[in-house]
C-alpha cells in the first residue's frame, strides 16, 4: 500500500496555484505531490496525517507541507456533513519548491526562507502567534496578478521564518525549533536519538553524551526543542511504531519491542498520547482510508 501521486493541476505559465476549497470534506486519501504546499483552515478540523505522524487540526491553523510528503487533512465528520454545511473549507498555496530554491539560492537575505523550505519535510505548523498576519496575506493572495502573487507568497514565507514557536509534525524527523539557528549539542542528541531509540536509553546516558549534568541537560533540551526529553523519545518510539503499523508488516507485539518498548501496557499508553488512537484503531484508520 503506498500513498496516491497526485498531480497538482497548474498551468504551465503559473508558478503559483492558489486553491479555495469548499468542500464536504478534504482530499482523500492520503496522497503526496510535488509541489511545496500552505494550507489556512477556514472551517473543519480533525487528524492531519503527515508521514507516519497524526496530529489534530482546527479552524484557523496553517500548515507547511514540503515537496512529495505524504499527507491527509481528515475531517473528524467525515463523510457526514450536517443541513448543507460544509465540512472542509480552506485556502492551499501550491508552488515548485525546487524552481524558488534555485532562484533564491544566490541571495544571502533569504537564507531563513530557504531554511524553512528545507524543514517543511517534517510538515510544519505555525504558532498561534503568528495566525492572524499570515491568514491576512494568505487571504489577499488570490486577489493579486501573477508576478505580485510570487511576491505575496515570499512576504508570507518570510513571516513564518520568522516564527521561533513553529511546530514540527514527523516524530521521526524533528529539527531544532527555529530555522535560523544548528546547534551541535542538539543536534547530537538528535542523531543518536534516532539511532538507538529501540535501545533502552537514559537521561543520565544522553547527558553525558554532550558533557551536562541530567538538571542542565533537561532545561537545555526543552529550550531548544520545546518538548521535554522524555516527551521526544516516546514521540520518536510512537512514529516508529505507526511507521511498522503502516507498513501492514508487524503486529502490535512487533510494534511495541521494535521501537524500544519492553512493556505491551505503556507502549498501548504511549501511542495514545501521542496519536489519540490505539494502534489498531490508527492501522484501521489509515489503511483504510488510503486503500
């Protein structure tokens, strides 16, 4: 089972698409294209499926998705719209990421745009701070001709750069917190994070690992990351199990000891957490609905 290619239908002389959907419900079912892609909920909300992770959406919330990641905004009505009222109202942005890499790549000023582009492969939201001024732009966008709308889209893009609180989606592959900054440190725990999470792992042991006391360490991490240590590497074990749930390979057992779990009953308490569902009930959901 793999997620559907899906064509974004842009003509050849746009290099913006901007799309106004009002709908029952969003595109089923989880697909992947590759343009780049912002989407500003207007009305709806539910799971947001990005790779392997599922996170809730809500009306107001804007996303980042990057090139041919994986990816389903699922309505918590589905399939039941009430009176006539529309489930799934929004406004998505689809660019060629690559084509607006390469045009920015010899101007230094937009280095934190070019960043963030980089980043958008974890699936990114933006912080309910920054809300209000990107929905304002976002929606004047499809009121502007077609070089003011390239222009539109990079005022847009530099604003959430600029946003030091974004949220970064896929567990398995989380950066530090900003765009603007690369810390060794974290991002040495990070690597060996992703390396041994099926190994049992300790926060002494990790501390270690950049030269601070277990104290130090954990104020350290949760200013960088804005997640406590532990609250990472459960949401690292969890996207690795819903990777092997996905991939329709292992049963829940397999699941739980492969991602470094020893424990049936935390494992099961974990991934709720993290998920809102039991591993069966995400296993049926999403392959169900990519089938």
């Amino acid at each position: 089972m793999q997620p559907l290619h899906f064509k974004v239908p842009r003509l050849k002389e746009e290099t913006i698409r901007v799309e106004c959907w009002d709908l029952d419900n969003f595109f089923e079912p989880i697909h992947f294209h590759e343009e780049f892609q912002i989407t500003l909920i207007l009305e709806g909300g539910g799971s947001l499926f990005v790779s392997e992770s599922v996170v809730p959406f809500r009306k107001g919330e804007i996303y980042l998705l990057g090139k041919n990641l994986p990816h389903v905004f699922r309505n918590s009505g589905f399939d039941f719209p009430q009176h006539g009222h529309k489930n799934a109202r929004a406004i998505s942005v689809f660019f060629n990421q690559d084509v607006l890499k390469n045009a920015l790549n010899e101007i230094p000023e937009a280095y934190a745009i070019h960043r963030l582009l980089d980043f958008s492969v974890y699936g990114i939201r933006v912080s309910e701070k920054q809300q209000s001024s990107i929905s304002e732009k976002l929606n004047s966008l499809n009121d502007k001709g077609s070089f003011e709308r390239i222009l539109g889209l990079l005022e847009i893009l530099e604003g959430i750069s600029k946003d030091n609180k974004l949220t970064f989606i896929s567990s398995l592959g989380i950066p530090i917190h900003t765009v603007q900054e690369n810390i060794p440190k974290i991002n040495k725990v990070f690597d060996f994070i992703r390396t041994n999470y099926n190994e049992r792992i300790t926060l002494k042991q990790v501390a270690e690992l950049v030269n601070m006391s277990p104290t130090a360490f954990c104020r350290f991490f949760k200013y960088k990351s804005q997640k406590t240590f532990s609250r990472f590497l459960i949401e690292v074990r969890i996207a690795n199990a819903c990777r092997l749930l996905y991939q329709d390979d292992f049963n829940t057992s397999e699941c739980c000891y492969s991602s470094g779990y020893n424990n049936l009953s935390n494992f099961h308490k974990h991934f709720k957490s993290v998920t809102g569902m039991t591993p069966l009930e995400y296993r049926n959901n999403i392959l169900k609905r990519a089938n």
